[in-house]
C-alpha cells in the first residue's frame, strides 16, 4: 500500500471527512515521526512498533566490478521494530 491508497482507504471509511484534511493528517504524522528520528529521537506506536536511528560504523567494502576495496564511511539508518500486537496480527493469531 501506497501514501495515496492509505489516503483513499480512510477516506472510504470515514466518509463525513474531506480527503484533503485526511491526507494533510497523514502527512503530518508522517512528518512528524521523521523530524523525530533526524534528531535522533525514537518513536514508538503501541502494538504497531518502534521507529529508531541505528548507527552503521565506518567499514572496508568491496566495488563489485573491480574487487578493489573502498572505504564506506559512518552512517546513521532508520530502522523499524514491529510491536507484538502487529506481529501476532500478521501471523494470524490475533
């Protein structure tokens, strides 16, 4: 599923709301829980998951035409942990 078939979905489930207020809300959380992990802050969803920063060191790569190594450097990545309640969801015990 897509930003814009989330934005259709809940407007097909709450029709007395616009589709341009839905899709400024979720937009905005978007936004929000993206600003939140630039500052290196962590979001947690109860029974959804966690959105969190992890740090990759500096490290020796291969260039995978030539075999010769390359410095790949320090980086920080998003990472996501799925909550238990999600978890047992999609595994069809809940």
């Amino acid at each position: 599923m897509i930003k814009s078939e989330l934005i259709e979905k809940l407007a097909e489930d709450h029709p007395h709301l616009y589709q341009k207020d839905l899709e400024w809300v979720v937009n905005c959380v978007l936004e929000e829980i993206t600003q939140a992990l630039e500052r290196g802050d962590r979001v947690e969803l109860r029974g959804f998951g966690a959105f969190s920063v992890r740090n990759r060191p500096p490290r020796q790569g291969r260039n995978p035409r030539t075999g010769e190594a390359v410095a790949v450097k320090e980086k920080h990545v998003p990472f996501f942990k799925t909550g238990k309640e999600l978890r047992e969801r999609v595994d069809g015990k809940g």
